[in-house]
C-alpha cells in the first residue's frame, strides 16, 4: 500500500506488526523501543517481523512510502 504522512506526523504508538517498508519520498525517522533511531531516506528501506521490535515513525518533512504488511 501506498502512505502519506504529511509534514510533523508522529505515530502516537508503537506497533509490533510486521512491515518491509520503502521510502519513495522526504525522509522518515523510526524509533525502536530500545531507545534506538534510524533516519530513512528515499530509496532506503527496513523490514521488521511480527513481535520481533517495536517501532513508532515520525518525519519533520513529510514522506511517501510503500509498505507491505
């Protein structure tokens, strides 16, 4: 599926689904539960398994992505 998030989203809470995820556009900031932070640009992607780390995302600029859940 295709997402938008616009300019100051911030996922208001974590998720322990499963996700591959590619950003197309602006960049995307993931946070993980264990207090670490990836800056995701586009043409970067990550892929988390169910149950496997809990994750929230936020963007300052906004992002288009692509997710398959």
């Amino acid at each position: 599926m295709m997402v938008e998030y616009t300019p100051g989203y911030l996922a208001d809470q974590w998720c322990s689904r499963g996700h591959v995820l590619l950003v197309l556009e602006g960049e995307l900031e993931t946070e993980l539960s264990d207090g670490r932070t990836f800056l995701l640009k586009p043409g970067m992607s990550y892929q988390v398994a169910d149950d496997a780390e809990p994750h929230r995302s936020a963007t300052k600029t906004g992002a288009k992505l692509f997710i398959v859940d």
